[in-house]
C-alpha cells in the first residue's frame, strides 16, 4: 500500500499530479504539455491560502463536436465538488462564459483548450 503524504494531493487511477510555482499559470502550461503528446490525465496544480489553480490534460476518443459537451460535465462535476463541501442548500452557478459563482458570490473561473488537429 502506498503511503499517502498530506502535503501532497492524491489522484485516482489514471491520473498524476506536477506541482508548479504560484506565479506560473497552470492552463498555458498545459497546453504547452500537451503539444509534447504527453499522456492523458496529467493534472498541473498550484495552490496558496485561499487559492487553487488546476489545468487537466485529456484525450477524447470522440470528434471534438462531441466533445464540447464534456465541458458542461467538467461543471458539473466542479458544482458536485463545491457542493460537497457546504451544506444542502449551497446555490453554485455558472455565468457564461467561465464564471463560478457561489451564493451569489465570485468564486472562479473555467477555461478550454482543444487541438484542431
């Protein structure tokens, strides 16, 4: 078993994790990744107090019209995450185009990168 460091975040299977430094932004980083086809599932992370930046390298098997709709299964999946970590009736929204909003209130934003290749 695998020893687990609390300093460190942990990834389900099929996904790793690369720290980078607070001023590098995560999202020009991963599109630079994976311009090199790196494998999938590369999650690049920096965190401060009360600040968490995460891009995620991934490799659809569908047409990217198809994928577009993975977009809004990314949100949701943001909304489930935030909403597990305040009570029942925490209200999180979506503004077009990127924005989080929890209560009312400006929580962070998404951005999307796909190769036309």
């Amino acid at each position: 078993m695998k020893k687990i460091d609390k300093n460190q975040p942990s990834f389900p299977p099929l996904f790793r994790g690369k720290a980078l430094p607070l001023k590098k932004s995560t999202f020009h980083n991963a599109i630079e990744e994976a311009k090199k086809n790196i494998d999938p599932g590369l999650i690049l992370y920096n965190e401060d107090i009360g600040e968490l930046n995460a891009s995620i390298i991934l490799a659809p098997d569908i047409k990217l019209k198809q994928a577009l709709g993975m977009i809004l299964v990314n949100q949701m999946g943001v909304a489930d995450s935030l909403g597990s970590l305040g009570p029942p009736e925490l209200a999180i929204h979506f503004n077009w185009p990127n924005r989080i909003r929890v209560n009312g209130a400006y929580c962070g934003y998404t951005f999307y990168q796909a190769s036309t290749k």
